[in-house]
C-alpha cells in the first residue's frame, strides 16, 4: 500500500494529467492571454509574495544558507516585476505546438506530417529558486503541458504563494487549476514519489546542486532531461586581448556568483600567464574573490589570503561563491585536456584572437554551450532569445543546452489516407 505520502503525490499527478487535455484545445492566442494574466497578478500580488519570501529568507539565514543560494532564492519587488516580465516574454514568443517539422506525399497518396506536440506532464525538481515555479509553469502552459512543481523546502513559502497566484489565474479562465501543481509540502520523499510516477508523468527535470541532479538521474523510473551543475571554464589563450580579457573573466565570476553559468576555472596559457595573471587577479581581489592556484599560477599572484593553493578537489568544485580555481597551462592541448577531465558539460569560452585555435575550442570541447571571446553568463536561454528557460541540458539526447519552449515539446507523426491499405 502506497504511503500517505506517496498516495497524495500521484493524485496530483494524475490531477494534473487528466487536466492537461483542456490546453491541447487552446489556440495561441487565449494561452498567451493567460500568461499576461498572470503576468499582471504576479504584479497586483507582489507584497505577498515578498512577504512569503521573507519567511523562507529568514528561515534560510537561520540556517547558515551560502550567500549564493540565497541570491538565488531571494525576491523583492524588482525580480518578481523581472519574473512577470518573462511570462510577457513567453506570450510574445512563436507557439511550437503544431509546427510540422516535415512531411510528404508517398507514392501510394498517403500524406504524412510530423508536428510538435505537448510533452504532456512535465515534473520539475528544483531548489531553492522561486523563479524556477513561474518560468516552468508559464513554458510548460505555452507549450501545452501541465507541470508538477517540487522547489524544496528551503522556498516553500515563496512556491505556495506563487503557485497560488497561478491557479487562480487559470480558475478565473474557466480552466482546470490543477495545470499547475505543487508537492513542496511533501519533502524528499514527494521526490522519490515524483520518480515514480511514469505513466502520469512524461519527463522529470532535476535543477539544482549535484547531489539532487545525481539523485533524479539514478533513481527516477520517469524519464529525465538532465540539467547539469555548471563547472565552467574560460581559457586565456596567448593571444588574447588582455583589456578585453580582464572585463570577460571579471564579468563571469562576479556578475552574478550563484548561477550554474559564473566562472569556476580560469585556464591561462604559460606564455602570457605572468602578465594576464595579476592583470586579472587585482579587479577580482577588489570584488572579494578568492583564488585557488596551482604552483605556477600563485608564483604570479601577489601572495595574500586571497590566494590560496589549490586542491585536486577545486578542479571539480562548482563553488557558486566568490571563488575561483586558477591554473597555468601550456598550451591550447593542455587546455583542452583539462576541461575534458573536469568540465561537467556546461559552458567553456576560449579568450583568443588566434582564429585556428578559437576554430579548434569550439570543434573539440565537448560541452552543451561553447563560446569563444564571451562571458560565460550568457549561457542562457533568455540572453539566446527563447524567452524563459526551463533549464540547461547537458545530456545529448532530445534536448542540449539552454531549453526553451520548441525543447519542451515532442513529436508526433499524422498520416492521412483515403480508404488506404497495405498490399
């Protein structure tokens, strides 16, 4: 027998589910009218959703939370206009439901099509990232799925009272309120609940920290879209502008610490590592980052306790604080070797003005977004135009990189025949 627990997870589930029909009838334009509905009362509700925030913040500092996480799971009134203005975003964005991919007339008079469809449900795990509850829910209604959202107990508070706005959005609309549903109150094991509900959900997207993407990856009898933690690098080729250089590293590790596309590793080549290295390292001292430097790197630091030796562990570690792992490196091959042994497939950007070595980076490194003279922070889907992101996919199947409104949708092929039978 199911667990309380358990039993009230698949009822949502199937909630969810049985509702998510009602958006396959939608056009275009009454969803994109119910994401600017909701847009306005993300808006009109904005003091209590800061206030429900205010509680998990307080609860959080309680607790020690990093000053990364809690960037992440702060709101005021700023990011929730931020947060409306992307469900805005979404309306304005093209409908992927019933784009025909391909199609043709067999020679027999068959017409075949193959058009984007729904996923259907998608499950959302995540942590600590209120922002997450309404870009999930409002790409997800674009995209006609209904979502069952799990944001961790460290936002339940925020999670409620959003979710809350958006159902009764969609009540005020005439449609199902259960297109949209939350399990926070369910704690972890909502999670293993959640894994196990293949039949009423279609996908299951982990975002967040490593242990929780591991968890999902391992456990879930749901298909996963894997979103991965974002060891990131940037390597400092020989030729690169050094001016250009120090504004590209600064902005990736300062601009914002706790998101899965800020700098981790900074790679600089031996041949200009005596110049680059302080030239960089004075700004980021200013900004409060702390360097983790291997042997020949902090014999070109100024010594200090800014910097400190690194640790085989710092080449793995996605800090999501103002820290940096630096090494010194031979070359563009050494460079290369490195980020394979310790990239997680995110984001790397190469610093050059060498074109055949910024032609080999973008050919060889084997990560879901690869730039060349950029900041890592525009790994994202709304920098890329896709409105809203669902998260960053650093698997190879179905969906890679930033995934937007065309990555949550499937496919499926219509065939049309007149009285038609096989021979």
């Amino acid at each position: 027998m199911d667990s309380p627990v358990t039993a009230a997870v698949l009822a949502a589930a199937r909630a969810a589910k049985d509702a998510q029909p009602v958006l396959a009838r939608l056009h275009r334009g009454t969803k994109d009218q119910l994401l600017l509905a909701m847009a306005d009362a993300l808006v009109e509700r904005t003091s209590q959703i800061v206030d429900a925030n205010a509680r998990d913040l307080a609860a959080a500092d309680a607790s020690g939370i990093a000053p990364g996480l809690r960037d992440r799971l702060a709101l005021d009134p700023e990011r929730v206009a931020k947060i409306a203005q992307q469900l805005r975003d979404a309306a304005a964005l093209p409908d992927p439901v019933g784009e025909v991919l391909r199609g043709s007339v067999l020679d027999n008079g068959l017409e075949l099509r193959e058009v984007r469809v729904p996923m259907g449900v998608v499950g959302m795990v995540y942590e600590a990232r209120p922002n997450v509850t309404v870009d999930a829910a409002g790409l997800a209604l674009k995209a006609g799925s209904a979502v069952v959202l799990r944001g961790g107990s460290a936002a339940l508070h925020s999670n409620t009272a959003l979710i809350a706005v958006l159902r009764a959005v969609l009540a005020a609309h005439d449609l199902p309120s259960d297109l949209i549903v939350g399990i926070d109150e369910h704690g972890r094991e909502g999670v293993d609940a959640l894994m196990r509900a293949r039949g009423l959900v279609d996908v299951l997207i982990p975002r967040g920290g490593a242990g929780l993407i591991r968890r999902v990856v391992e456990n879930s009898q749901v298909p996963v879209i894997e979103t991965g933690t974002g060891k990131t690098h940037v390597f400092l080729d020989a030729s690169a502008d050094l001016a250009q250089a120090v504004d590209i590293v600064v902005n990736a590790k300062t601009q914002r610490v706790g998101v899965c596309n800020a700098l981790e590793t900074l790679l600089v080549h031996r041949d200009v590592a005596a110049e680059a290295l302080p030239r960089v390292a004075a700004p980021l001292a200013e900004a409060g980052v702390r360097l983790h430097a291997d042997e020949r790197a902090a014999a070109l630091l100024p010594s200090g306790p800014e910097v400190v030796p690194a640790t085989d562990e710092d080449w793995d570690t996605e800090y999501l604080a103002l820290e940096l792992a630096v090494a010194v490196v031979d070359d563009l091959d050494a460079a290369l070797v490195h980020i394979r042994a310790h990239s997680t497939g995110h984001t790397e950007s190469i610093l050059t003005r060498d074109v055949v070595a910024q032609q080999r980076f973008l050919a060889e490194v084997d990560s879901a977004v690869v730039m060349a003279n950029a900041s890592t922070r525009f790994s994202d889907g709304g920098e890329f135009g896709f409105g809203a992101e669902i998260g960053i996919s650093t698997q190879k199947l179905h969906a890679r990189g930033p995934m937007g409104l065309r990555e949550l949708t499937s496919a499926k092929w219509l065939v049309v025949g007149q009285g038609h039978v096989r021979p």
